[in-house]
C-alpha cells in the first residue's frame, strides 16, 4: 500500500526504513574492515596486499549498477520493480557471509609465525592459488550484493522524490552509513574475545558470521524492503520506455565531455583513494605495533567513525549558512593534521627492544599455557604503561582525522550534485558512485601494498615503516585538497550552459556513445 503523502511524519519514517539498506552496507564494510581484515592479517598471516586485493575486489564490481538498474526498470515482481531487487541483493550479501568465513581460512600462511603477529617475510607468503581465487569470487558476490541491493534502494528514492530533498535523504544516507560501521564495531567489540593475546581461535567466528551478522542484515534488509514496498508506485511491464539506458563506458564519456567534471571526477578519486586507506592502516598499526587483541582492534573503527559522525552532523547544520567549499577546506586540512600526528606516533615511537620481546614471549606463553592468566595480565598492563604516552598521540591522530573527514563530507555530497548536469542527473550520479568505488577500492589495495612494504623494509623498526606510510596518506589528502582548489561549480554551470546552448540535452548521451538522439544504447 502506497502511503499518503499528506502524513509528513510517517513519510519521513517510511523514508528512513527505506535507508535501513546504508545502515546495512555500513554494517557490512564494518563487519570487513574491523574484524576480517585485522583476523586475516595479524591472525593468518595473510599479506596485507592480498587482504587488499580482497577487499577493494568488491568495489570494483560497481560498474555493473548500470546494468542492475536497468534490469529493475524492465522486470517487476508482483507489479514491484525496486523492492525485490533490495530482498535479492541483502539476501546475497548475507548469504556471502559464512562463504567468506569458511573460504578465508584456507589462506593461513603454512609458514605463519606469531613474530609480532605476522609472518616473518611476506614476501615467502604461500597459499593454495585455487583458494584465493576463489576468495576472491566470494568477495566479489558479497559485493554483487551491495551494488543490487544499494542500486534498487537508491533508485526507489529518485522515483519518490523531488531534486529538492533528495540532498537531505543522501546526507542522511551518508550519516547512517557511517553509524553501521560504528554498530558493527561495538558489536564485534563485545562479542569477540578481548584477552585472547595471541591465542585467538579462529573457530570463535563460525557462529558469529554463520548465523548473528547474517540476522542482523536481514533484519536491516527486511526494514528497507518494507520501506520501500509502502511508497513504489505498483507498475506492470517495464518503467518509462522511452528511457535510454547507457553504459558505463558511455556514461564516462559523456561526464568527461566537461573540464570542470573531469577535475571533480580526479578530485574525488584522489580522495576516496587516500582517506579510505584509514579502513586497513589503522587497524593493522594498531595490531603489529601496539599488540592490540582482535577485540581491540575492532573497537578502533568507532574511534574513528565516532567523530566523523559526529561531524558530519555538525558540519551539515552550518553549511546551511555558508559556502559548502570551506567544509572540504577546512575539513580536508584538518585531516592531514589527524594523519601527521599518526605519523608522528610511528616515526617517535621509542619502546624498548627488550620489552616488546618480553611482551612477545609472555603472549606466546599464555597461547602455549605455560603462564597464568595473572601472570599474562600483568605483562599486559607493564606493556601498556610503556606506549601510553605513543598511542594516547595516535588515537588523537584518529580523532583529529575522522572530525576532519566528516567535516568534508557534507561539502563533499553538495559540490556533487552542484556539479551535475540535471538533463542527465542519474548519469552524473552514478559516475561519482563508481569513482567513489574505484577510488575505495584502490585504497585497499594501496594501502595493503604500503603497510607490506613497511614490514618488509623496516622489520627491525616496524613503526617507523608505519610512520612513512601515514605520511605517504597525508601526502595523497593533500593532493586531493590542492585538486579541489581547481574546482568551480560557476564555470561547470557555464561550460553546461554552452553546451546546452550547442546541442539538445538529451542528444548528450547519443553523441557520446556515437548513435542517434533518442536511440537506445
């Protein structure tokens, strides 16, 4: 039943049910970041470029949201062409869950060791290459199953909605995303073994990603799905024939038919490339340098994301007053502040060689059962007196960043749809969608890249390695920021305007992809 538009209040509930599948992909991205990928890492012995491989492999399966979206607009089930396919793409994004649980652990390194919770030269990693392909798959499905559900989710709210809200709906989006990495890290903080030193059990997860985190997503999914059942308008047959559907090769062309979209386009590439890298360094910085338990690793995302929640709620309510550019400024410079000081924590990091040896041994002791639980603990708290004063430095670098990041954010999600061209706003849309992706994506992979090469280039010194690796992000924030300088939504609306003064709008697509205006690409 559609729900009368008159009922503001309820309009806004049924919305936010809708938007359940951001606290579910947030959720998601959490459930990855903070728990598997410290696991694989510091518990398996895993490379962290092939982590890296395996979690950006699923942000590079955007491209196919064309095509998804297009598959909506044709099929409908029982007269439904968005909620299904939200039930379909949350279904399988659950379902990957226990595969990648169960594929993940037949890439334990044969030659791991417990040397400061890695193997001792990554680059002697050895594993089975049948299994990381099919890891790989498996990650890949999971992310079939975000850009499925997402892209019909998103596809509901541009059907429903007027160009006016549907900024507010996205900033909402945006911060409810953020607050399902923060639930997944309290989750995965009070669930997973807290003093576990070094003899964490793998087996501790099954139960964990068989059955609670794929409940806690179909519950989320299940809320989008009748969010979204209550407002789609009941249609037989496809929607809007006379809708040219484009390819993502097409639609690129089309975008970067523009100077000024072509400089947004590298700007938000840059950024998502360098400041998502927070999602794998900070965690694994966390875990070989600070020894932190898996429990604590995890926690180390609500750290982070706590602040750039809270920001980007700020941040929102003063851009209603002045110039969203100062937001990305101000937000972007703030950053690179947060990622200096953890930087700095590496590079001033002055521990005895002594103690982390003492440390070591007391954790491979307590995994063999050779000491007490009294005795472990109070090796424990001797070597968390030794890096207060070092990590209090990070954890402000952590702070500082996330309030910077979600400073930008808001700036960020204007300036996009500023420079969107409204003849072909779902065009323009969806490219930022799969920059944003790929930019992500490349994040994960650089990032891991960087945080080998740091273990294998210092071995002896391994926070410093660290040091030289946060730097190299700042470095990239900063580029991105000086990126952004050259961005100009008054001169993105004139070049539209010459443009549209030139050719018809919609002729825009068929002379990019090189067919006829009004033909179907």
């Amino acid at each position: 039943m559609v729900i009368a538009k008159r009922n503001k209040f309820l309009v806004g509930l049924v919305f936010f049910l809708v938007l359940m599948f951001q606290v579910a992909s947030g959720f998601s991205a959490g459930i990855i970041s903070s728990i598997l990928d410290p696991v694989m890492i510091n518990e398996l012995g895993v490379p962290a470029i092939l982590v890296g491989v395996l979690l950006g492999s699923h942000y590079f399966i955007e491209p196919i949201r064309s095509y998804i979206g297009s598959l909506s607009d044709r099929y409908s089930i029982f007269k439904m062409h968005r909620a299904p396919f939200i039930a379909i793409g949350g279904i399988t994004l659950a379902g990957s869950y226990p595969l990648i649980l169960l594929v993940v652990q037949q890439l334990r390194d044969p030659n791991f060791h417990r040397i400061t919770g890695e193997v001792a030269n990554t680059g002697n990693y050895q594993s089975n290459f049948f299994w990381v392909i099919v890891a790989i798959l498996v990650f890949l499905i999971n992310g079939t199953g975000i850009s499925i559900m997402g892209t019909a989710a998103l596809a509901v709210l541009v059907d429903t909605t007027s160009e006016r809200v549907r900024g507010f709906l996205a900033s909402i989006g945006w911060t409810l995303l953020i607050a399902g990495i923060i639930i997944s890290s309290i989750v995965g903080r009070v669930i997973l073994p807290e003093n576990e030193g070094r003899s964490f059990d793998y087996n501790s997860l099954y139960p964990i990603f068989l059955f609670l985190f794929p409940a806690i997503l179909l519950v989320l999914v299940f809320l989008s799905v009748i969010g979204t059942s209550m407002i789609e308008p009941r249609r037989e047959g496809a929607i809007d024939h006379k809708r040219t559907h484009v390819n993502f090769r097409q639609a690129f062309k089309v975008v970067t038919s523009i100077r000024q979209a072509r400089v947004f386009l590298s700007f938000l590439f840059v950024y998502c490339a360098f400041t998502f890298m927070r999602d794998i360094l900070a965690p694994a910085y966390a875990g070989n340098v600070y020894r932190m338990t898996v429990a604590e690793r995890s926690a180390i995302q609500a750290t982070l994301n706590g602040p750039i929640l809270v920001a980007m709620i700020g941040a929102g309510v003063v851009t209603l007053w002045i110039n969203k550019r100062y937001s990305i400024y101000g937000g972007l410079g703030v950053a690179v502040i947060g990622m200096l000081l953890q930087a700095v924590s590496g590079f001033i990091f002055k521990v005895d060689q002594a103690a982390i040896q003492a440390y070591d041994a007391a954790n491979n002791a307590h995994a063999s059962g050779l000491i007490s639980e009294d005795a472990y603990a109070a090796a424990r708290k001797a070597w968390d007196a030794a890096i207060a004063g070092d990590k209090s430095i990070f954890t402000i670098g952590l702070i500082i960043m996330g309030l910077g990041l979600g400073t930008s954010v808001p700036g960020l999600i204007g300036t996009m749809m500023d420079i969107t061209d409204k003849a072909n706003a779902a065009l323009y849309i969806g490219v930022w969608g799969i920059a944003q992706a790929f930019g992500t994506g490349l994040a994960n992979l650089g990032a891991g890249a960087l945080r080998d090469f740091a273990f294998n280039a210092f071995p002896n010194n391994l926070s410093v390695g660290y040091g030289f690796v946060f730097l190299t992000q700042a470095i990239g924030t900063a580029l991105a920021l000086a990126l952004f300088t050259r961005v100009s939504v008054p001169q993105f609306q004139k070049e539209i305007a010459e443009i549209t003064a030139a050719i018809h709008p919609e002729e825009a697509i068929a002379v990019a992809s090189g067919t006829n205006a009004g033909g179907v690409a």
